[in-house]
C-alpha cells in the first residue's frame, strides 16, 4: 500500500504538493471513486485516473542521459551544477540514485533509477557488468599498453581487475577501453601508470545498454521496455 499523494505524483509527474492539490480538487479517482484524501493509502496496481485521463504507477524509474562536461555526477552540489538538474521537478523528487559516477570532464552515458539492487549490481566488480569508454589519448597508445589492461594493473590504493584496450589503426591517441569496475578516475590512472595523458574521456556503454547517441549533451529519456528488461536480466532481476 501506498500514500496517494505520493502514487499520484509519481505516476502523474507531478511534485507532491502538486498532486496533493489535485486530490483535494477531486481530479483523481481511484478505482472509480473520487477520492479527496491525500494520505489515504491505495494498492500499487489501482486504477488511477487524473482529470478522467489514466496515469501509471512506476514503482522504479530507470533513465538513461548523455552527461555533459562540468556537470557533477551527484544529486546535488553547493558549488557546481548537478546532473538531476537536468531533468523536470518531479523526476528529481524521487531520490534517483547515479548509476557509475562520472568525473565533471567526462561525458557520456549516466544511467539513473530508484531501483537500489539494480544499482547495486551494476558497479560491483563482483557482477561483472562491463563498462565501455571511448578515450583521446595525448600520444597513442601500442602493444604494451593493450598487454597491461589484460593483465590487471596495481594503482596503489587498489589492483585493477583485468581491461580490455582496443586502439583504433588510423589514430592511435583514441582507444575503446572496456572494464569491468569503475574505481575514482579509473580510466584515466590506468592510462596514466602507462605513461599516457587521457585529454578527453566518454562512456557509451554500461551492463550491456548504449548510449543513445539521438541524445545530445544534457538529453535524456527513459529506457525502452527492451533496454529495461534486457539490463534487468543481464543482472539477474525481476521487475
């Protein structure tokens, strides 16, 4: 059971004061009836009409957003912007957490729900979900260098689990970059323990899901039911 003001402003995307309005207005019915009690709890699945216009209930958001450079991969920050800033009132009331962090000059995919197990799983090194990067280099990258990733790297503070570089023939400075963790500046310290500078970094991929490149910087949208149950399975979850 449920509050319905809380039901209705997540199914509705609206804030809570919002939808507290409204069923004080009776614009909302549950199962039929108009119900002008806030606080009254309802079942998850009831029928929930808005202004005679059905709305769903989701239990858990999952989102997906093509993070711009200079935006914190945090709910929020007293000095620099954060990435929940980009998307509406409603969607930043429900507490989403950031799958896989990313540095303020990195862009990329973020993925963002409320779904904490799903979380969870996705940046434990103990599931394996790999995440892929996209990476300019100051000087390209050799044989050496591909042979350090496969091997696991010690960083000092930590050992990193073995990576997979592929570097492109025709510009050896970019280099796809595949690994399974997602430690602090990760990408960038194992670059630099190779004697390498990593100018400009970009994430595409994470637990089997790409970037949707329609995007744009700071664009986002919700993930297709396919991508929704594609990551949910490949994690070994149920909706």
């Amino acid at each position: 059971m449920i509050r319905l003001d809380k039901l209705t402003a997540q199914a509705a995307n609206m804030t809570r004061s919002q939808a507290v309005a409204a069923i004080k207005k009776g614009r909302v019915t549950v199962d039929g009836s108009i119900c002008r009690v806030p606080d009254q709890k309802v079942g998850e699945q009831a029928e929930l009409l808005l202004d005679g216009q059905p709305v769903t209930y989701e239990k858990y958001v999952y989102l997906m957003m093509d993070k711009p450079a200079g935006y914190l991969s945090a709910t929020e920050d007293t000095r620099d912007p954060s990435v929940t800033e980009l998307l509406p009132e409603a969607l930043q009331k429900r507490s989403l957490g950031i799958v896989g962090r990313l540095d303020k000059d990195t862009t990329g995919l973020l993925l963002l729900t409320d779904n904490g197990e799903l979380n969870h799983r996705l940046t434990s090194p103990r599931y394996h979900m790999d995440k892929v990067y996209l990476a300019t280099l100051d000087v390209p990258a050799d044989g050496r260098d591909v042979d350090d990733f496969e091997n696991g790297m010690d960083l000092g503070d930590f050992t990193a689990m073995p990576g997979r570089l592929e570097i492109d023939p025709e510009d050896g400075r970019n280099c796809r970059v595949t690994i399974r963790e997602g430690k602090f500046h990760q990408v960038k310290r194992m670059f630099r323990a190779c004697g390498k500078t990593v100018v400009a970094l970009r994430r595409i991929s994470i637990g089997g899901v790409s970037l949707d490149d329609t995007l744009g910087a700071g664009g986002w949208r919700r993930l297709t039911e396919n991508e929704k149950t594609f990551l949910l399975a490949n994690c070994g979850l149920k909706e």
